[in-house]
C-alpha cells in the first residue's frame, strides 16, 4: 500500500442499490492507490422505517468490497437530508465520491433544486461522480475545473 497520497480521508455515500456498489468500489479503488481512509456513509430519509437486517446488509456489503481492496474504512448510518448530512460531512474529507444515478434536470429552474448541483457549488473539496454501470478506470476523467487549492490538487 503506497504511502498517503492526494487524499488521505475519503467519504463515500452508500446508497446500497446496485448502481451505488459500483461508486463504492470505485471509491475503494481510489482510497487503496491512494492509501486513504474511506468512510461510508448511509443516509436514510426521516420517515424511512429503521430495518436492521437492510442496515447489517449494507454496513457487511461496504466491508466487505473495502477488505477486497484492502483498505482502512468505517462506516456511519444517519438519518435527515441526503443533500445536508452528505454536505455537511464531505467538508471534513479530502474527496467525495457519489453515484450520478439522478443528474441535474435540463429544465433551467428545476436544476436550482438539484442536490448534486448544491454540493457542487458549496464544497471545498473535489467531488468523483461515478455513473452508472462505469468501469473502474483512470483513463477517461472529466475533471470541471474551478480556481483554488483542491481544484489544483485534482489537476495535478
């Protein structure tokens, strides 16, 4: 495992649907080449009901592709806001790492309400959106470039 690289704190939000494994490998991926710690966290809606078995299943999936590319990791569970919890969190993590299964709207005034426009436009650190049914690889990045020190690091 390399020494602590770019990022040395990662957070990834585990959706624990199939298309949300694939951005917590990718995550995984990068925290090994980078020998980051990756934190996942699982957001549930207030009015979600509590299901311990989903929860374990979840918390023992993370785990689980975590050891596989062994990586330091934990795990949280919150309840409220998606937007809110993952935005307030990302700021005490070097690189965020989410699914892009729900990009922003086309319709103009729909895209203000946008959570992942919202976490765009406020955090400090860079963000990986991985699509859906993506591959794991470091030959095709987008990278959206705005001016400061994190944007800088994700050039380099």
């Amino acid at each position: 495992m390399p020494e602590v690289g770019l990022f040395e704190t990662m957070l990834v939000s585990v959706t624990g649907d199939t298309s949300g494994w694939t951005a917590v490998e990718y995550a995984a991926r990068v925290a090994h080449d980078e020998g980051a710690h990756l934190t996942g966290i699982h957001v549930m809606t207030d009015n979600a009901r509590r299901e311990s078995t989903l929860e374990e299943n979840i918390r023992s999936t993370f785990d689980q592709i975590c050891r596989s590319y062994a990586v330091k990791h934990s795990f949280e569970i919150e309840r409220g806001d998606v937007t809110d919890i993952i935005n307030n969190r990302a700021k005490w993590n070097d690189l965020l790492v989410l699914r892009l299964a729900y990009p922003p709207p086309l319709s103009f005034l729909r895209r203000f309400g946008s959570g992942l426009r919202y976490l765009l436009r406020n955090l400090s650190s860079p963000v990986l959106a991985v699509p859906p049914g993506s591959r794991i690889s470091y030959h095709k990045i987008l990278l959206a470039y705005g001016a400061g020190s994190k944007a800088d690091q994700a050039l380099y």
